[in-house]
C-alpha cells in the first residue's frame, strides 16, 4: 500500500543510520520480523547448548571439560539476554517458549545433527561458532537498539568460542593418525551443515529483501557464506585437513573460492522437523520445561506469599 508519514519518517531515520529503541514508533512488519529473528536467534543458543552438552561428562580433560563447561554457560547467557531484547519488543517469554516447545518457531538447522566424537567439539567451535560469528558481527550494527547491543556483547564470546574450537580441532590434527583421521571425519560432516546456517540462497530467501531495507539484516545470506568459506578454507588448509568439496577452487576474478552448495532438500528437510535429531533436541527441552515445572511453581507460590506478608 501506500507510504504514511509515519512510515516514510521511519526510514529516514533507518536511513541516517539511527537505533530504533523499544518504545519508539515502528511499522507493524518491522516489529513482527525482529520478534521472529531475535527470538529464533535466543531458540538457537538454548538448543545450541546440547550437541555440546552430550560431550560435558567425556571431555578428556579436567582443563578441556572447564572449557567446554564455561562455552555452554556461555551459550544460555546468549539466549536469555536474547529473549530479553526480543521481550522489549512485547511478547513474553513465555510465549517465546511455548512457541519453540509446540514446533512452531525454528531455531538453528545446524543443532539437529548429532556429536559423534571429541573432535566434533572442535568442529562445531571452528565452524559453527565460526558461522555464527560472520552472522553477527555485521548484526552489531543492526538498526534496532537492544539487539545491536546484545550482539556487540555475544561477539566477544563467541570468538572465544570459535577460537577454542580450532585450538581443539589443532590438537586433533596433529595428534596421532586417529585423532587426525577423527578430525577430517568431523569436518566432513559439519561443513555443509555449517553452511546451510547462513539460510537458504537469496533467490529463496524469502524476509532478505526487507529485512535489509529496515537494517535488521546488515548482509545477504549468500555473502556471507561466501565470505565464511574465504576465511575457513584458508584455515582447514593451515590444519593439513580437506574441505570435502571436490569443486572447491579460487577464483581469482571475484577474488574469492567457487565452492558447491549444500543440499538444498535436505535443509528444508530439516527446517520441516525431519533432520537427525530434530526430535531429540525438541524433546530435550520441552523434558527440562517439565521438569522444572515444581521449581517455577514453588517460586511463583513464595513470591506470592513474601508479596502478601509484606502487604499486610
Ligand atoms: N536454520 C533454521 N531456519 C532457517 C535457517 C537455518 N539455518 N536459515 C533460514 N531459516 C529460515 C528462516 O527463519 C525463515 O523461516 P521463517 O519465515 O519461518 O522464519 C526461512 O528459513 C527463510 O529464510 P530467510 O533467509 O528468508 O530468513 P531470514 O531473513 O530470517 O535469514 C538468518 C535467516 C540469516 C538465519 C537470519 O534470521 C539471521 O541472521 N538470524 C540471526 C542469527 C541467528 O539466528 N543465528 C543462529 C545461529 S546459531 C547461534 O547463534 C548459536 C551459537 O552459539 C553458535
């Protein structure tokens, strides 16, 4: 339809360049993409926490257990503080949370493939954190307020995350031939998972083109694969592993590798429920929203009771 002054005013400021904070005025659509963003990004980080967690009570170290302890407590950070920046947008937690444990909103595809060994707790550092990294630093600039701010913050984390990642998947490959041969087995599964954390091409993608008018995204999803693919395939080399891409070449023209494209079906397969653990991740958590069901309830019931002491 046509453009109101409101909207026209909104962005400008866009535009300029200029946040857009919680009680401002925002076009309907602006907000309802930023709820379906930020809380599917706070979904991703809370489901995030489990292919690693398998990995807590196995971890071959004291110091590499420490480690991997402090990323997942990490990770649970990232989503409550998204889940607040996505609440001053006016839906609940709640809401949030029965919308992820009913099946209706996504999270990450990359979190319903399994963790097969140690060296998966590498791959899932370098690539995954890696991913999600050359997502969000771009998103630090993000127009809306809190979830720029969120970001700048997460970034911090993740890179420690992402570098942690590699310092395993370093160990790996240089350790003995079974380490090394475990170490490609996890590139070779995780590498085009990762890539599909990027979303579809940008012919397919649906929100890309408003989403980059109104800068809640700041890049395409295909740039920023392909800029992931520049910086890691440089990375696997240093490693002496190989990217199982047969077709991966530089190309000197555009300055940056051909590479091929996941499988398309089989994310949008995922996307529909049916990856490998989809149902085990979904699962896992509506069992933790369970059993902490008495927890909550006896923490609502005393806040009621001090609340009422205190009114008498
Ligand atoms: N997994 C699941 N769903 C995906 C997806 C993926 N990898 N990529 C795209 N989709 C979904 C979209 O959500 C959208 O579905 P919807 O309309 O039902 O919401 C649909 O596929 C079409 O894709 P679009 O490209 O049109 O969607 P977007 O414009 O939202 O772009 C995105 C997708 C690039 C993932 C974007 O939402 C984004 O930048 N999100 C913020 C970052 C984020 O969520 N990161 C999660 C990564 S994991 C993480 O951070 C945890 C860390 O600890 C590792």
């Amino acid at each position: 339809g046509e453009e109101t002054p409101e909207e026209r005013e909104f962005q400008d400021r866009i535009d300029r360049g200029e946040k857009i904070e919680p009680k401002e005025w925002m076009p309907a659509g602006y907000r309802k993409t930023l709820i379906r963003q930020i809380s599917q990004h706070a979904h991703s980080e809370i489901v995030g926490q489990l292919p690693e967690g398998n990995w807590i009570t196995r971890a071959p170290t004291l110091e590499r257990k420490q480690i991997l302890l402090a990323k997942v407590q990490d990770e649970a950070g990232h989503g409550l503080y998204l889940y607040s920046a996505a609440e001053t947008l006016g839906i609940s937690r709640d809401e949030m949370y029965e919308q992820l444990h009913s099946g209706k909103a996504k999270y990450s595809s990359i979190f319903n493939y399994p963790t097969l060994t140690w060296a998966d707790m590498g791959a899932v550092g370098w690539l995954v954190d890696g991913a999600a990294i050359m997502n969000q630093v771009p998103l630090q600039r993000t127009s809306y307020g809190p979830y720029s701010r969120a970001m700048i913050r997460i970034c911090k984390e993740e890179s420690f995350h992402q570098r942690q990642g590699y310092h395993i998947m370093m160990k790996m490959a240089r350790g003995t031939e079974a380490q090394r041969e475990m170490a490609q087995d996890a590139l070779n599964r995780f590498w085009y998972p990762a890539l599909m954390m990027f979303g579809p091409s940008d012919a397919n993608s649906v929100h890309s083109e408003q989403s980059m008018a109104w800068k809640i995204k700041i890049n395409t999803n295909d740039e920023l694969r392909q800029r992931f693919v520049n910086e890691t395939v440089p990375q696997a080399e240093f490693l002496g592993l190989e990217v199982p891409d047969p077709d991966l070449a530089w190309n000197e023209e555009k300055g940056g590798y051909d590479f091929s494209q996941p499988d398309w079906d089989e994310f949008f397969e995922v996307l529909k429920g049916n990856g490998p653990c989809n149902k085990e991740r979904l699962g896992a958590r509506v069992k933790a929203w369970e059993d902490g069901a008495w927890f909550r309830d006896g923490l609502t019931a005393y806040a009621e009771k001090a609340s009422a002491r205190r009114a008498a």
